[in-house]
C-alpha cells in the first residue's frame, strides 16, 4: 500500500479527480497550501505598487493507493494536471504500514505487513495479523507512560530484548506488558510459539482489567487441551503468588477458566 501525495495547481483540482476517478482511484483528501520551488513565486501589482510574492497557493493531494495502483494513478495526476509551465507541481509516493477505517474498525495492511504476517502464519488466517495490530497499539501506549519503553522505542536495540523488557515489567505488575508478552509467544514474535506461555501472560491480563486479552485468551485456547489449559492456570497462580502477591487475594483466580 502506499500513499501518494501530488501537489497541483489549484484550478486543476476537478480535472485531476476527474482523470483519478478514471482510473479507478475514488477517494482524496485535499487541503490548501502555499510554497515554491523553482518558480521562487511572482510578482503583482497593487494600488500601483508592484509587490513580490514569494509563496504561491497550491493544492496537496493525499491518495492511499494498492501497490498495484500507484503507476495508473501517478499518471493520471501527471497528465491531467500538467500545463507545461513552470509550477505544475509535485507527485511523491511514500509507503504506508496500514489504513484503518474509523466507522468499523476494518484494516486494510499493506502486501509488505501480509508477507510479515504469512511468514509466522498460513495464508487465510487473519488473526495473527490483528494480533501484531494491537501489539503495536498496545507498545506505543506504554511508550507514552514507561520510561524503559519509551527508551527502548527510541533506541534500536536487539529485537531479542523486546521480549525481555515485557517479560520484565510482568513482574513489575504493568497490565498492558502481560498481554504483549502474550501475543509474542501467541504468534512467535521473537521467540517460539508457546501456547501455555501466551494463555497465562492473557490470564493475567484479562485478570488486571484488560478485558481485551480475554478474547486473545479465548483465541489461544481453541488450539489447546484441556491438559494445557489447566497447565496454564496452575501457571497464573504461580505467577501471581511470587510476584503479585498483593493483588492474589483481589483476582480472584478461582473463578477464572
């Protein structure tokens, strides 16, 4: 997927939506801008007076485009938005990770996020895809409220220590760690997939008020035994005994499946 921003003149607007609409590219959004380039602006005349304009108004398109999409587009903007003169603009095409749509929440990723995704599951199987959707969402969340997160998004650092760093902060009680620890050895996100690891770290979590990693729990239990299941649980008790202990009696782990 990418984006493509053009940037035209003004009076091109219609004739460009009109080539885009063409071509099969239905949907823009636009905003008014000022600046130059080589053609440094003009000159105008007023009340006698000639005055130097150095910012000229322009139009910036921003399009979001399939890959398969950018050569059809780009060259309908550029033929319907050319005059030959100096000025007639820019097209810059930049990748883009992901587009979700606010209404109902549908994700559209890119072919270079769906390979990521097909490398660590087979294709027709989404979940793994919405997983590492809401890993990221979840990270840069704690990236606004940790230091050790925000230093570690800031710092390129081995992928290894990811894990660790949730792993981590686990014990320090942090809700949101439990359920990215969970979708690591969910997915196998650097480290190998570990069904029981991934349902205690969401048992936990569902169990710290994030009632988001029940539906991950309940994700990862479809693939697992009853043995594994009740592996798992006796996990959570253990976990919550030597390093929650405070919060133990408050869980309620009795009552959790």
């Amino acid at each position: 997927m990418k984006l493509i921003i053009a940037i035209i003149k003004p009076f091109k607007l219609e004739t460009v939506k009109d080539a885009l609409e063409n071509v099969g590219v239905n949907g823009m959004t636009t905003f008014d801008v000022r600046g130059f380039g080589k053609q440094k602006g003009h000159s105008e005349i007023f009340r006698g007076s000639e005055y130097s304009l150095d910012f000229l108004p322009k139009i910036t398109l921003l399009i979001a485009v399939e890959d398969r999409e950018v050569e059809a587009a780009c060259g309908a903007i550029r033929s319907s938005a050319m005059t030959g003169k100096l000025g007639d603009g820019r097209i810059m095409v930049l990748g883009m990770e992901a587009m979700q749509h606010i209404r109902t929440g549908e994700v559209i990723r890119s072919a270079e996020l769906i390979q990521a995704v097909e490398a660590v599951e087979p294709v027709g199987n989404s979940s793994t895809g919405n997983l590492l959707w809401r890993y990221e969402n979840f990270l840069e969340a704690l990236c606004g409220q940790d230091v050790e997160y925000k230093q570690f998004k800031a710092v390129p650092t081995d992928k290894n220590q990811e894990l660790k760093l949730h792993l981590r902060k686990c014990k320090e009680g942090i809700s949101q760690a439990f359920v990215l620890a969970g979708i690591c050895f969910h997915v196998g996100k650097n480290t190998v997939n570990d069904a029981i690891q991934a349902y205690m770290h969401y048992n936990i979590a569902t169990l710290l008020g994030i009632s988001e990693a029940g539906d991950f729990r309940s994700m990862i239990s479809a693939s697992m035994t009853s043995e594994e299941i009740s592996q798992a649980q006796g996990l959570t008790r253990k976990f919550v005994a030597r390093h929650l202990p405070q919060a133990g009696a408050v869980l309620g782990l009795e009552s959790e499946s």
